[in-house]
C-alpha cells in the first residue's frame, strides 16, 4: 500500500542507504549516491513509500508532475525485496489514476536499457498505452565503470484510454 513518504524518511534513507554497495542496485543510483531527498510539500513533486502489512517500507516511487502541460517525468521506482508484486501493483494503479482521474496527458520516464527491469517496463507500458520511444546510446556510466544505453517510455493519456478500453473489452470476452 502506498503511503506518504514524508511520513518514512528516516526509514527510507535507511534501506537506500544499505542499497548503495550492492551491484543490481546501481540501475536506480547511478554512478553515485546520496540520500533520498524528500519534498516538504506535494505541489510538483509526489513521492511514496510502499509498505507490508507489518508497516516496514519495500520499495519508493516517485515523480515529478508539471501541471502546466500536465505531464509527469523523473519517475523513480525502487524495491527493497525482491518480486514485490505489491510494489508494482500500487504503481500500475496509480498511474492509471493519474491518466484517468488527476487528467495527466502524458508520462514520461528513462530506465537503462541494460537493468533487468527493462523488459516488465516495456510490458507495463504496452499495457497501460504506452511505447519505448528512443534508444539513447551511452548516456551514462554507472558504478561498473561502463557506459550505458536509456530507454526513453512514454504513455499518452489518448494512446492510453484506447489501449485500456481494448484491454477491458479483451478480458471480458468469454469465448
């Protein structure tokens, strides 16, 4: 469940923090780390804790959203377990409340093309809309000394509409 991270900062520092040193955590830090820095506000910036039902944090989403074109960029998502269903649940959900709801016209977010993570990226995205858009060759280097490649992904709030109608009307079908 998502929760404000306001609320979990000396918690979430803590679990990034130990992520810091450990090689497939280096997709979400980049060549280098600093602690998680928290917005005092939500006005164009939103950040999230997903929490067990124990109340421990197991992952951090977050983004920023310019409501003068009502897009959201510099999505940040990262799990502290492995195969946090939970965590990716919360996320689709709530980009799907974004487009639907809040209005978003467009989403856009980077991931190396090389991070595990890519291809249920690319799956979420066809799902909710979306497409990766651009390849972009040796963006940066990361903590393994290597120069790597970006994705760039992009969900259209008309793209995504139509997609989700033709998704619904798919799973509906009982034949």
């Amino acid at each position: 469940m998502f929760k404000s991270a306001q609320l979990y900062k000396e918690e979430l520092n803590q679990k990034y923090i130990g992520t810091w040193y450990q090689p497939k955590y280096m997709y979400y830090s980049g060549a280098g780390n600093r602690e998680i820095s928290i917005a005092d506000n939500n006005f164009d910036r939103h950040d999230f804790v997903c929490v067990n039902d124990k109340g421990e944090v197991t992952g951090y989403f977050s983004y920023h959203i310019n409501w003068i074109t009502k897009s959201i960029d510099s999505l940040g998502l990262i799990s502290f377990i492995n195969n946090n269903i939970i965590l990716i649940n919360d996320v689709i959900k709530h980009l799907i409340y974004l487009l639907d709801h809040v209005g978003i016209n467009r989403i856009e977010f980077w991931a190396y093309a090389d991070n595990p993570a890519v291809d249920g990226y690319e799956k979420l995205v066809k799902k909710i809309g979306g497409e990766r858009i651009a390849i972009l060759h040796q963006v940066e280097m990361l903590s393994d000394g290597k120069l790597h490649d970006m994705c760039v992904f992009e969900i259209l709030h008309k793209n995504s509409e139509i997609a989700r109608k033709h998704f619904l009307k798919d799973s509906t079908n009982t034949h």
